[in-house]
C-alpha cells in the first residue's frame, strides 16, 4: 500500500514500557531522517521504577519520573523535534479518538497520515484500540505484543472508510473476549503481577516495528501485515501485504 509520506505523519505511541521505551528512539530517528514533518505524541502513566531497569529502556536517573516524559524529552532533544508527551494511560474511546484525529492538526489540506502504535501489555487495551480503529477513516494501527520469548508484530489498515487490512483483534479474535482490566483498575496487588517478558523479546518486537516505520515514513510503502517471532530460536515468520510469506 502506498503512503503519501509528503502530507506528513501524526505519531501516537500508546505505552513507553517494555517495548514501547525501545521503539521511540526508532520512532524518532526516522522521522528525523526521512525530512518529513512529523507531529511524535508519546503516552504513558506509569512511573519508572528500580525493577524496570532490568529489561527497559531506562538509566537510574529516571526513577521516580513518568515513562512517557523521560522517552520524549531524552528523544525529541537530540533529534529536535517538538516534544509531546501524555503522562496518563489512555482509556476512554473519545481522548483516543481525539488523538487520532487528522483534523485536529493540519499539515495540509489533506492532513497528515496517522499512525497509531500499541505497545501495551493488557488486552482492554487493545480493544479500546480496536474501537476507535473500525470507527476511523484513514488510519495505520501497529499492535505489538509478546511473551518471555515469543511475540507478533500487526498492522491494520483503514483507507477511505475501509478496512484494507486486519488489526490486531481481527486476527487473534480472543483478544476481544474476557474482562481484563485497565492499568488503573488495577490494584496495588494486581500490578505487581505481570507477565513475563525478556529484554530479548522486546528488541526484537521493537526493531520489527521500526522496520515497519521505515517503510511507511522513508519508503512511502506498506508491504507487512503481520510477523510472528521467535528470540529464543531467533525465526520470524512474515506476511506480506501483498499476498505470501518470508
């Protein structure tokens, strides 16, 4: 699918975590290569802790500070672009859709081409994602998401009222089933608990969504719908957009 990369690009990272923390100085550095105008808007409301220094993407001298501040203001300041950051979790469907509105911020008559990427560790989530996705217009939504060791990287497509290709929760349907959580429905108790995840796991789903951004902001094209992998056996399975596998 072509993208038109001169209308510019309207950026929103949902999560700067575990893999999100390790997309945004992708996400920035594209944007500053490819000489587009680009608008970046990280959001996140949790705080960096001791433990997190384990598998993400931050230094001791940020503990104690919102996730999604430190990944803007460390990232937009040495590529020079507007820093914008939201220290909250994104939960109720109208500030998301307020978010991926092209209307709110022109770069031109036509806008500028959104893209929306989920780097969440929850499925409610995702199906808030997945709501305000089937209700836009013109959007490119990418989902990460990933285990200890294992993981899959989507992107869904919607063009002129249509979807062209499947998001996330329209491939792995059971994301849409249950009663999972928000991140501040949680209690203390319920968010000590997570999921297991390696600092592998989220480079590796990390560098596919970059290459992904390549394509769009850089190459102006679309070719991957979804990549399935592996860091343990170091596999990853693609799907083209334009029909087979690699």
């Amino acid at each position: 699918m072509k993208v038109n990369r001169y209308n510019g690009f309207k950026i929103i990272l949902i999560g700067a975590g575990g893999t999100g923390g390790y997309i945004a100085p992708h996400l920035y550095r594209i944007a500053f290569a490819s000489g587009c105008t680009a608008r970046i808007i990280i959001a996140d409301g949790d705080i960096v802790e001791e433990k997190n220094l384990i598998r993400q993407n931050f230094a001791a001298c940020d503990i104690g500070k919102n996730k999604a501040q430190v990944m803007a203001e460390r990232y937009a300041g040495t590529f020079g672009i507007e820093t914008e950051y939201i220290p909250d979790f994104i939960e109720d469907k109208k500030t998301l859709e307020r978010l991926v509105d092209s209307n709110c911020y022109y770069y031109n008559s036509q806008g500028p081409t959104v893209i929306l990427i989920g780097a969440v560790d929850n499925n409610r989530s995702r199906q808030l994602c997945h709501e305000v996705f089937k209700e836009t217009r013109n959007i490119i939504y990418i989902d990460s998401g990933n285990g200890e060791y294992t993981g899959q990287v989507v992107c869904g497509v919607r063009k002129n009222g249509r979807t062209i290709t499947k998001p996330v929760a329209g491939i792995y349907p059971d994301i849409l089933q249950g009663d999972e959580k928000f991140p501040t429905e949680l209690s203390c108790a319920e968010r000590s608990v997570s999921a297991p995840q390696s600092i592998a796991a989220n480079l590796f789903a990390s560098t596919i969504v970059a290459s992904i951004l390549y394509q769009l902001i850089v190459c102006g094209d679309l070719l991957v719908r979804k990549t399935t992998f592996s860091s343990m056996t170091m596999n990853s399975k693609t799907l083209l957009s334009r029909g087979g596998n690699r």
